[in-house]
C-alpha cells in the first residue's frame, strides 16, 4: 500500500524520467519490503520555483534543480534495518534510473497502523498487520 508522493521542480522531469523515477522507487520497495509489483500509489507534484523552495544543501549535500522529494507513507511494522536498507536502496536505484546525484534525493518515511487505511468500502483491509509485523 506504499503510497510515494514525489516532489520536483518544474521543468526537469518529462514524463518518461518521472515514469523511470516511480519505477525505482517501486522496485526498491518490492525488494526490501516485499511489496507485490501490482501494490502502488504514485503521486507526482510538478512545481514551479517559487512554490518548491529548499535550501541549496544541508549536512554537507549539495542539492541541483533535479532535487526530488519523496514522501513515502506505508504500514508501520518494520524494523529500523528494514527502514535504513530502504533508504539506501531507493536512493540507489532513483540516481541509476534518472541519472541525478546522490545527494539530490530526499526520503521522508511515514508509517501508519493498519487500522488507519482503508483501501475502500470503508473497511480496514489491512488492520492486522500493524499488529503482527515484527518491529
């Protein structure tokens, strides 16, 4: 149920770079958290500079105009490896599939119960594995 929201400046992401960006991230949430291939929620906000500001850098990065903003949202339940494998193997993949720095990717995680998320009629499909996942 890995919803991603991803955030880029206008103008720097046609369509097909936008598609191989999605992918990316798709494929590294299917190998670390072995979410089915036909389980993705992809939104892409495409913004004009004034209304996607950010530092230039942070920590030492340097951020370019190919700066991409992940919000991903997902059931909580895995275990801070898990989370950390993911990060690394997100980043991996976007920079192989779009060809931008490493330090141009930004991944914010945000974990919800599954009792939380209703993937329609109102019912919660997925309340029990919040609470049987491993943390």
């Amino acid at each position: 149920m890995p919803v991603a929201k991803f955030h880029v400046h206008q103008g720097r992401y046609d369509s097909e770079r936008l598609d191989r960006l999605g992918k990316a991230v798709q494929a590294a949430l299917e190998s670390v958290l072995k979410i089915p291939p036909e389980d993705y929620y992809r939104v892409f906000y495409e913004l004009p500079p004034q209304r996607f500001v950010h530092t230039p850098g942070f920590l030492g990065l340097e951020y370019s105009k190919d700066f991409v903003l992940l919000e991903l949202t997902f059931i909580s339940g895995r275990s801070s490896d898990t989370r950390l494998a993911l990060l690394k193997e997100i980043n991996s993949r976007a920079v192989e599939a779009t060809g931008i720095s490493p330090d141009d990717m930004v991944v914010l995680i945000y974990e919800l119960p599954g009792e939380n998320i209703s993937f329609g009629q109102g019912l919660a499909q997925r309340a029990h594995i919040s609470h049987t996942a491993s943390s």
